[in-house]
C-alpha cells in the first residue's frame, strides 16, 4: 500500500475473524508504534499481546473485572465474550515517568501516536484493526491482573485480525473548519 494512501484511507474494521496476523505482521506493527514522535525517547508505552489460544483467559480477566464493579450477570457473561471479536488483542499502555522536560501528557500523546501508529500498521498489511476502551480500561481489578504498575494506565484494546468483511473506507471528513490559515 503507498503511504499516502494509507495515511488518507485508515479506517477502523469492527467485524474481525482469523487468522490472526503473523509474527512477521505485528513485528511489523510494534516496529511502526515505536515511530511515533517520542520527546526525549522516553518510549513511555508498552503493549500486551494476548494470542488467540489466550482470548479465553483475557475474557476471564475481564469477567473478574465486571465482577469487582458488580455488575449484572449478564453483563459479566459480555464482557467475558468481548476478547472473541478479534483472534487477537493487543492491550496499549502508557507508561508515565517522572521527567523535568516531558510532562505526563506528552507522554500520554506520545504513547496515543504509538497506539495509531499500530493500527496504521495493521491496516497497511491488509489487516482489519479496530481500537476499543470503555470501562475496563479504568478497572483497577483488571490493571492488577495484567500487572500494571501505578504509573501506568491502559489506553485501549487493539482488537486485530482479518476483515470479516471488506473494510469499508469512510468518506474524508470535512475539515475546513478545522484549519486556520494565519494571515
Ligand atoms: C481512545 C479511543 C477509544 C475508542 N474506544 C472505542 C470503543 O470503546 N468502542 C468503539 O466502538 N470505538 C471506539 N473508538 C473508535 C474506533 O476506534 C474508531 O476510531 C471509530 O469507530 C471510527 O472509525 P475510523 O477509525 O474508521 O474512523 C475509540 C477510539 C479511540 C481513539
């Protein structure tokens, strides 16, 4: 795919199925996230890779999480199901270190950029990717399962895979209104 291409036409896929990308494919996209624009390479992100043979146990994860918030059965069976919508998911992390220079929301930009340029990367590969939060990202349960340190925060689940269906390419957005010419 040309860069340019890729760079206008990135669009999210939802409706995922295997198989899940190669070793090669997501070498390829943590080699692109570690592109992003990074003050003082402080890298402040990291990712967790849960393979398809471990969707099961990230479900469960989630389901303890859903417990802990006590919520509704059926709500606690949901989220147990929600890893299954992709063969694989990545968790994206920010990783705030105390720096005189780079404030935390640098960092956070900074670890975001790393989390799109992942996405761009799948999708450059012909790969479908979609970026989901919601309230497990927030879920002190869950970020003590997955081992987080308190200087870190989940910033998205990258669910990854083959396009059920062919990626529907969005139009442009209008963003005249969104850029000021000065002068
Ligand atoms: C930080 C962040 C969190 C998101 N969380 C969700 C989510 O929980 N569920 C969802 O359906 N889309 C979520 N989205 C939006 C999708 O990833 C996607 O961007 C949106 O569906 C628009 O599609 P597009 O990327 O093709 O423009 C999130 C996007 C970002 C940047």
């Amino acid at each position: 795919m040309q860069a340019l291409e890729l760079l206008t036409k990135r669009s999210s896929m939802p409706r995922l199925q295997g198989p899940a990308p190669s070793s090669e494919q997501l070498q390829l996209m943590f080699r692109a996230a570690a592109r992003a624009p990074d003050h003082m390479q402080l890298m402040p992100y990291r990712f967790i890779v849960f393979a398809e043979h471990q969707l099961a146990e990230l479900g469960q994860l989630f389901a303890m999480a859903a417990t802990q918030q006590q919520l509704t059965a059926q709500e606690i069976a949901r989220a147990q199901d929600l890893p299954l919508r992709a063969p694989l998911v990545i968790v994206s992390i920010a990783c705030y270190q105390e720096h005189d220079k780079v404030p935390p929301w640098e960092q956070l930009a900074s670890a975001a950029c790393a989390t799109g340029l992942l996405q761009q990367a799948a999708f450059a590969q012909g790969l479908g990717a979609i970026w989901r939060t919601g309230w497990l990202t927030d879920s002190e349960a869950l970020r003590q399962q997955l081992g987080l340190a308190s200087n870190e925060a989940i910033i998205g689940f990258i669910y990854v895979g083959t396009a059920a269906v062919n990626t529907p390419i969005k139009p442009d957005k209008d963003y005249s209104g969104k850029v000021l010419y000065w002068g």
